[in-house]
C-alpha cells in the first residue's frame, strides 16, 4: 500500500526551508509545493484567521451583510485554445471561488500585464471575450490597471482579477462542516480545460474534438440554494484536478474519502488522450466544474438539481467521506481499492 511521505525536518522547519532554494513551476502548481511556499513563507510572514483558512475565497465581516473577496492571476498558455481564452479564463474563474462560497459575483478589476509588440487586435478579442462574460454574468469590472513589459518570447498577455461578490442567504459553505457520510458530487465531465489546452499547444494528431469546460458556475451553485439543498462545500478543480480538490478537504477536516471510478465521469476523448500522453485524469483541471460535499439525504435532489441545468447534465454522485486516513482513496472496476495522493508539482503547467 501507497502511502503518503511525511513531512522532512526541512518542511518542518519554516525558519529554514525555504533558504537556498528558488521557486519552480512547480510552486505554482497547486500540489504540494504549492501548499508548502503558501504555509512555509507568506503565512508565517502574513497569516492571520482569514488567510490561513486557505479557501478560494474570504468571507469577510461587515456591518451591511455578508460580503466575500477572491483574487486570481492568468497565465494560461496559449491564450487562445478550444472553447475559451485568458479573457474567458480571467472572469470564470475569478466568479467561480466566489459562487463555491455562497456569494453572488458583483463586481470585478483587472490589471493587464502586456508584452510590447503584442498586436491590438490580440487583445482587443481578449477584452471583448471579458466583456461577454462579465455581461452574461451581471458583473461590472469597476477599476483596472495596465502595465507593459519589454519584448520576448514569453506569452503577451497576464491577466490578474479580484473580484466582490454578496451571500445573500443565511447558509454557511464551509469546509469544518464536512462529516462522515457526506455524499460527494460533480457537477460534469472532468478534465477538459487542461487537455484542450495542452492540444492547443502541440500538434498531436488527436482525433477527438475536445473543447475546455471553462464556464460560470454560479448558475448552477444559485440553482442549489434556492433549492435549500444542505450543502456542506463546495470548491471547483482547478489546478491538480478531482484528486487534489478533494485531499484538500480531507486534510482540513481530518476524515477520508472516496470515489468510484465507475461513476467518476470522464468523456471519451479526455480518457483517450490521458491515456495516450501519460497523464492520470484525477490530477486533470477543470474550471467550469463543481464539487459539491452534501448530506447525504440530499444528495439525490442535488443530482437532479444539477441535471435539470444544461452546465450539471453529466453531473454523477461519485464517492462518499468517511473515517480512516485522511486522503481520497479510488474504488477501481476491479474492486479494490487505491490510494490518489496529492501530487509534488503539476501534470501540465500554465493552464490557467
């Protein structure tokens, strides 16, 4: 049996650990190198109650209702590929760690970061994409800024948001409320944002179409409160996937979980392409796709919640939390049972 490593005494020793090393892409990753420059060096320099929750987003308090603040960086490359752009990427993304709190997304800013000789047209179909979404949204972008860099070889455009959103409801989506035999969901098929951009990137010679999932998911998060579904969590699966994601939560609460290969929905064209490039498709990243942790009683009517909106129509009940060593275990077709750690690094970077 797998199991994961325990922290070295450099991992232990924030004094020291990050002494004598430089940041790779693998800090950006959202593994466990992520994890550690975010513990080890901004919240030993920075932490407070807030921040050291680590979510998606902060609920913050205030005297005029409850109010939530997120802020994102974009660095996907290419900018364009099927089914969505960094513009796209920017605005999805930032309204989705607001919806996986309970906020309605409100308002938003951006600051472009611009490489000189990057063509105006270029980014022009960027800023119009942002503004579909952002309209399609009900969102405002209130305030920006622009700065430009000098010529090279590196992508010509990086976009970084935040973005204000509202909980206009009583209800509280936290992970400390995750128990044993909370049901949990997904909204859809999985990883498609990540291999449509590593498609875009090479030339494979894939047969299947594959388009990213970047979206909203706001819709179908309102669609469950209105509901009144007991829902304990919610996060979307970003960088390092469903595998990822979810050893999160298990990490925070102290409990296990696990998932059904049989009902963990995948399409054929991201199984196909998985399989012929050597990636695990549980480390692959969606950004218009939900993980919803729920009462068990409920989760049946937040399956067909979810099926009734046209973003939830693969949505699948997949696993379940339970006692025992706090990771995700993966019930394989075959029965047993094995272990889906959270990864170093990333499979594929700079996909969002």
């Amino acid at each position: 049996m797998i199991t994961p490593t325990s922290p070295t005494p450099s991992e232990q020793n924030n004094s020291t650990s990050v002494k004598g090393s430089r940041i790779g892409l693998d800090h950006g990753s959202g593994g466990r190198k992520s994890r550690r420059l975010i513990r080890e060096l901004f919240c030993r320099h920075l932490g407070n109650p807030i921040l050291e929750r680590l979510e998606d987003a902060a609920e913050l308090p205030s005297d005029r209702g409850r109010i939530c603040l997120t802020t994102d960086s974009h660095v996907v490359q290419p900018l364009f590929f099927p089914g969505g752009d960094i513009g796209k990427l920017a605005v999805c993304g930032t309204l989705n760690d607001l919806a996986v709190k309970g906020a309605r997304p409100r308002f938003m800013t951006a600051g472009f970061i611009l490489r000189a000789g990057m063509p105006l047209h270029v980014l022009e179909r960027i800023v119009e994409s942002m503004a579909g979404e952002l309209n399609a949204a009900g969102v405002h972008l209130i305030a920006g800024d622009t700065k430009v860099i000098e010529a090279g070889d590196e992508p010509e455009c990086y976009i970084t948001t935040a973005g204000y959103g509202v909980l206009e409801h009583e209800k509280t989506f936290a992970q400390e409320r995750i128990e044993e035999g909370d049901a949990v969901l997904v909204s859809g098929n999985l990883g498609d944002h990540e291999i449509a951009v590593l498609l875009a990137r090479e030339d494979f010679g894939f047969e299947h179409h594959i388009s990213s999932d970047v979206a909203n998911v706001w819709p179908l998060v309102n669609s469950l409160i209105e509901a009144e579904v007991d829902v304990k969590a919610m996060r979307d699966p970003t960088r390092g996937g469903l595998a990822t994601t979810l050893n999160e939560f298990c990490d925070a609460v102290g409990l296990g979980m696990f998932i059904k290969e049989k009902d963990t929905p995948f399409s054929k064209g991201v199984k196909a392409a998985a399989e012929m490039l050597g990636l695990d498709t549980y480390y692959l990243a969606s950004e218009g796709r939900l993980i919803v942790i729920c009462d068990p009683d409920h989760a049946e009517r937040a399956l067909q919640i979810l099926k009734s909106h046209p973003q939830g129509a693969d949505a699948a009940i997949i696993g379940k939390v339970r006692e025992g060593p706090k990771w995700l275990w993966l019930k394989t077709l075959l029965g047993s049972e094995r272990p889906l750690l959270t990864l170093e690094g990333e499979q594929l970077p700079r996909i969002c």
